[in-house]
C-alpha cells in the first residue's frame, strides 16, 4: 500500500456544528479522509477551561460525535475519538508542561483573549491550553495539521515544544507543517462584524442539523443594510458568501445582477438560499436522526477510534517516558 501522510484535527464539543464549521472544518475533513491516515479528535478535555454543566457536556460531546458521522465521515478510513478515552493526552501534557517556560505560555494570544472573555473563571487549563494542543498532536507524529490562519501561533507553540524537547532528549519528534485551509469566513446572521459562532446564540447561527423551518426563520432574520454606493454591506457580503457555497451558478449570478443594477429582492434571496441549504444538508439530517436513534452504536465507535488512537499514542509515550528518565 502507498504511504498516506498523517493528519491530526481536533473539535470542541459545544453544541452541535454550524454551517461556519462545515465549511471551514468538515468538508475539508470528508476529502482528507480519502487521501491521508486520519486522527479526528473531540476535544473534550480543551472544553472544560470553559464554564460548563455535565449533562450538557455530555450531549454535546454526543452532538458532536452525531454531526461529524453524519457528515460522511467513515471510521473505517478515519479514527474517530474522544480526547478524554485517551489518557496518553494528559500524561504527555504533564511532561510537555514541565518542559514548557510560562512567560511563553503568558504570551500567547488566545490566552489574553481568553481571559478577557472569562474574567469569573480564569483558571490553570487556559494557561497551559496550548501545550496540551501540542500533547494533542505530538502523540500522533503527524505529518501537518489542517488550521486556519488564526492558529498558527498555537502550531508554532508545538514546533517549540519539538525543539525543546530534541534538544533536551536527543532527536524524536519531527516538527509539524501547516496545512492551511482556504475556506470562506462565515459571519453571524444577526452580527456580521463577528464570525459565525454557537456562543453568540441561537439566531446568530444555522446549524447543519436544523430543519428547512428552521433555516428560513433565521435567514429572515438576518441583517442586511445598505453599503457605500453599489457595494454590499457586511451584511449582504455574508448572505453571498453563503450563496456562493450552496446555490448552484446560475441563482448566484441572477443575484448578483439584481444587486448591480439596484433591484434585488432580499426577501427572495433569502428564501432561495434557505432552500439551497435545506437541500444540501437533507441526507445529512436523515442519517443524524437515524444515529441518534442507535446511541450505542455511537458510543461504539468512539470506543473503537479510542483504541485505534491509544495504540499509536502509547506507543510515543513510551518513547518520551524512557527518553525523560520514567522508565525502570
């Protein structure tokens, strides 16, 4: 068999996944698993730096875990896992943590933001988030991790850890490319300023799950306004956006047409994109509510991917413990 390069990608669990995320995450998941081994993770360890209840972390891991099968995922060509099932995750994260200098964990951006956003609730997690992202992917000795451009310091934070830990225990672990992404940036509905995102609220996303009713509520709710002259407010950029990535060619350029010469009917092309969404998300649904149905199954295969990843993972926690000295 030819060699396949590794890929290792991770999801929080926090609710179930929007249009932003399958277009910037999932799709490119559905291709990948085609063409490279595949380690998908659900990062429910990462999700408890944030506020949370335990019966709704447990079913928006389960929501997560429905939405990435349901999209296609097939985990016969892709390991499908949770984080926590793992625990080669937290033993490396502790080493890794040892290793790691805290101004340099101090420094990095998603922690200020993060802190900012969570003032009641700044706890140790959120510092040493990033090296756990570094234990997260060195297990798997990947090959390049898929990330959008706002990740790369995090990335940049595993290569460091890499360099340390070479230089420190002699050469193992193999820095990590990037494999950037280009996806278009979904905005809020209701917020166009901001990124489509589950913490904003219900009216600000659509969810990949949500039925046609559902969808065309929402669309009849988002903002549109005016921009300067003929150019399309933020608003209306975001709607054509998704145009763009749902409807076919020819309603695109129908729009696009009516917006030049000042005669577009936002009301229509609402109601056509919820339609074009609809559409493209019906074997979706189908398949999600035959899932949850069978939530045994699901588990099941999150058992199994569990496996699948610990073989490989214990394999370099072995290799760091013996080089650190933790072995007898």
């Amino acid at each position: 068999m030819p060699y396949k390069k590794t890929i290792l990608s991770g999801i929080q669990p926090s609710g179930k996944l929007h249009i932003g995320n399958y277009l910037g995450v999932i799709q490119s998941y559905q291709k990948l698993q085609h063409t490279h081994q595949c380690f998908f993770l659900i990062a429910d360890l990462h999700s408890l730096t944030e506020s949370f209840d335990p019966d709704q972390k447990r079913q928006d891991v389960m929501d997560l875990a429905l939405d990435l099968l349901a999209s296609g995922l097939n985990p016969k060509k892709a390991t499908i896992f949770r984080q926590s099932d793992v625990p080669a995750h937290s033993e490396l994260t502790w080493i890794f943590n040892c290793l790691t200098p805290m101004g340099q964990l101090e420094r990095m951006i998603q922690y200020k933001e993060k802190i900012a956003e969570q003032k009641s609730n700044v706890n140790a997690g959120l510092v040493t988030y990033p090296v756990m992202q570094a234990a997260d992917i060195l297990l798997y000795r990947p090959d390049a991790v898929p990330i959008g451009k706002d990740q790369e310091q995090h990335l940049e934070m595993a290569r460091q850890v890499v360099r340390t830990f070479n230089h420190r225990f002699k050469y193992y672990f193999k820095e990590v490319d990037s494999m950037f992404t280009e996806t278009p940036k979904v905005m809020s509905l209701l917020d166009p300023s901001k990124k489509m995102s589950k913490s904003a609220g219900e009216g600000h996303v659509i969810n990949m799950s949500d039925e046609p009713e559902v969808i065309k509520k929402k669309l009849a709710k988002a903002v549109t306004g005016s921009g300067p002259g003929k150019e399309k407010s933020a608003g209306v950029a975001n709607l054509f956006v998704l145009l763009e990535s749902f409807a076919d060619k020819a309603l695109v350029e129908k729009f696009e047409k009516e917006h030049a010469r000042d005669t577009i009917q936002y009301s229509e092309l609402k109601t056509k994109l919820a339609t074009a969404i609809s559409d493209h998300f019906v074997d979706f649904r189908k398949t999600r509510k035959a899932l949850s149905k069978n939530p045994t199954k699901v588990k099941k295969i999150l058992t199994q991917g569990a496996k699948k990843a610990s073989k490989v993972a214990n394999e370099t926690l072995a290799e760091v413990k013996k080089r650190v000295g933790l072995n007898i």
